[in-house]
C-alpha cells in the first residue's frame, strides 16, 4: 500500500502505434533527407563500421543497454514486414508477432530462428503479443478483431471475440481493433480495445466477460486511444493511453487510482513483475516529423523507463528517427528477457507513409534487442 500511495501524482513517459505494408517509393536520399541521419542498411556495414554500431550504448547511470545490431537470424526468404509485438517466455525464448507471411518467429535468447508458425490460423493483422506464466501466448489481432490463447508451438487453445465480426465503433461492446493482453497474477485476461472503441475489458481465464471500462474523452478514467496494457504483482492494471499522452493506472477492478503524463504518445508497455515494477514505454513520437519537428531532438521516438514511483529513470534514444544504431522510427512493442535485455517491435513500414506519404524503397528495421550493461 505505501507504493501505491508513493505512485500518486507523480509523472513520467510514451510510445507508438500501428498497422501494414512496404512497397516502392521514397529513395534512400530522400530517407536521409527527411530524417537528417545517413541510413545504414545491414549490407552497407563493413567490419569497422559494424564493430563501431554495436557497441552504442543507450540511458543512463545503471539504466545503460547496448544495442545489439542486427539480431534475429531470419531464415532465407523470411520478413517481418512489420514487427508489431514481442514477448519471451520462461526460457528466454522470443516470440515475435508480426505482419509477414509467416506471423509467429521465434528465436532463441542469442537470436538464434527455432520455428515459426501462425500461417493457417487465420491472423488479419497481428498487434500485441504477451506471454502467462505457463509459458501460454496471447496474441492480440487488431483488424480480426480477436485474442487467441495459443501454445507455445502454435496450437489454439482459446479464442476471445468473434473473429472477422468487430462491435460497433465506440459502442463499448468487445471488440473493434482491439490492441494488447495482460494478465493479472490470478490470471485474469485484460484487454485494451482500442482503435476504434475506449475500453477496458477484464475475462476470466477461460474467457468470460467479467467487466470492462472506459470512454472516450481526455479525463481520469477516458481514454483517446487504447493502445497497450500491462499488470503488475499487486493486480494494479496500466493503460497506455498514447493520444492522450498518458499511462493511466487501474486497480484490477478498474478504479482509477493515477496517471503518469507527459509522454510522447505512449505505443508500447512492458511491466516488470516483482515488489519494485519498473515500466519500459516505447514512445512514437510526433507525428510531425516530416515538417514542424524535423530533425529535433529529445521527443522520440525512443523508449523510456519508469519507476514505480513515476520517477523517469532512463531514456533510450534521444535522437530523431532513423535506422541507425540507437535510433527508432515507430516501438510499437516491448519485452524484457530474465537477464534484463530490452526487445523492441516497431511497425517500421506502416508508420513511415504515414509520416512522409511515401513508402520507403526498402523494407525499414523492424526489430532491435538492447542488451543490459552490467
């Protein structure tokens, strides 16, 4: 109760947001030009160079990581076209939903392919990602409107929502494009739903409606955006409220108990388990990076870390968008492994058009690990 009441009032952080595809168009002059930074494709790094990236390190004081450049051994043919959520099960073992042909991959901690599945599931539009304690996976379909409970192999064990129907826009109902999983220490199901409703919605583990809350609107309690949602060992319920600017902090009933704010368009949301939770925030950033904020520092995208308190402990990133070593263009998702290291799914792809009104000509990085430095 004395964290709890430490929590109250105090601010911190943000992260991105989400949807589809790659093609041809934007040149990679243009890239550089709109970005301010040289883009460095995997190809175009020789062993100094190479050598050089991977040792950038990011944070602060004891919060530092080192990013891994180039990890995720992806077979021959094999893309992420977009990598919208991550999540690591009890062995270390990584999980990447994303928007390719193939939407399950899987690695080791070293990056090493396993297996991949998902191809005959029927995913529209993979979104969030999150693991139980069983090792079980909960993967979060925004346009198929639906979460499915599968095993760590890919087998379907539980469905929650009607896949293909979506309920009415805003009408409160589950589900229109929902958007992330959690799981509470007795394992109830939250969902955040989302794009295009303003809810909460809490199941029971084998998938009854228990309740759910939320509107639209900016005030404790509404929500502009439902994009991602975590719990913690005491059952308190984290909502990343990303146009809003804000994680918004529930009891496990729903009762609003606090807000972190000045976040820049929180996206993705990891919190970590234990009497002292810490949260990683994957912020977006403006989404006036084209123009107003070209080339400005210090307002994503990045990732942020946050006390229990609302203490900002350590920002990842502080440079503009890019795919250079240490930068982001759209963390979309977060994970963390047993050891402490970060991993970042970012929808790279769908986010650019988005930012520039062209496609890039290549396909963007989509996936980045952040190892911890001891």
């Amino acid at each position: 109760m004395a964290r709890r009441q430490l929590l109250r009032g105090l601010a911190a952080v943000a992260v991105v947001g989400a949807a589809q595809a790659v093609g041809s168009g934007v040149p990679r002059s243009r890239l550089s030009r709109a970005t301010n930074f040289r883009v460095l494709a995997a190809a175009d790094l020789g062993p100094t160079s190479a050598a050089a990236a991977e040792a950038v390190i990011l944070g602060q004081r004891e919060y530092r990581y080192r990013v891994v450049v180039g990890w995720g051994d992806l077979p021959p043919g094999f893309t992420y076209r977009d990598g919208a959520a991550v999540c690591v099960d009890s062995k270390d073992n990584v999980y990447v939903f994303n928007r390719g042909a193939h939407p399950v991959i899987v690695f080791d901690r070293d990056g090493k392919f396993l297996r991949s599945w998902g191809e005959d599931i029927g995913f529209v539009n993979a979104h969030g990602a999150a693991v139980g304690p069983d090792d079980m996976l909960y993967l979060t379909d925004d346009f198929g409107a639906a979460v499915r409970k599968c095993t760590p192999q890919g087998k379907v064990v539980l469905t929650i929502g009607t896949p293909g129907q979506p309920a009415p826009r805003f009408s409160g109902d589950p589900f229109n494009r929902c958007t992330h999983t959690a799981l509470s220490p007795q394992g109830d199901i939250y969902v955040s739903d989302g794009y295009q409703n303003a809810r909460v919605h809490k199941y029971s583990p084998d998938g009854k409606l228990l309740l759910s809350w939320g509107e639209p609107g900016t005030a404790a309690g509404q929500f502009n955006l439902v994009h991602n949602i975590a719990c913690d060992d005491d059952g308190w319920v984290y909502v990343a409220d990303r146009e809003n600017h804000r994680v918004q902090v529930f009891d496990s009933n729903g009762k609003y108990q606090m807000q972190w704010n000045n976040l820049m368009r929180p996206c993705g949301l990891f919190v970590t388990r234990g009497k002292d939770p810490l949260a990683i925030i994957g912020e977006l950033g403006p989404e006036t990076v084209a123009t107003l904020t070209s080339g400005v520092p210090n307002l994503g995208p990045r990732v942020s870390l946050v006390s229990a308190k609302g203490e900002v402990l350590a920002h990842l990133g502080s440079q503009p968008l890019g795919e250079e070593p240490g930068q982001f263009i759209a963390p979309h998702g977060i994970a963390v492994d047993s050891r402490g290291d970060i991993y970042v799914a970012e929808v790279s792809n769908t986010y650019w058009p988005q930012l520039f009104g062209k496609k890039p000509d290549h396909e963007l990085r989509s996936l980045q690990k952040l190892a911890r430095v001891s």
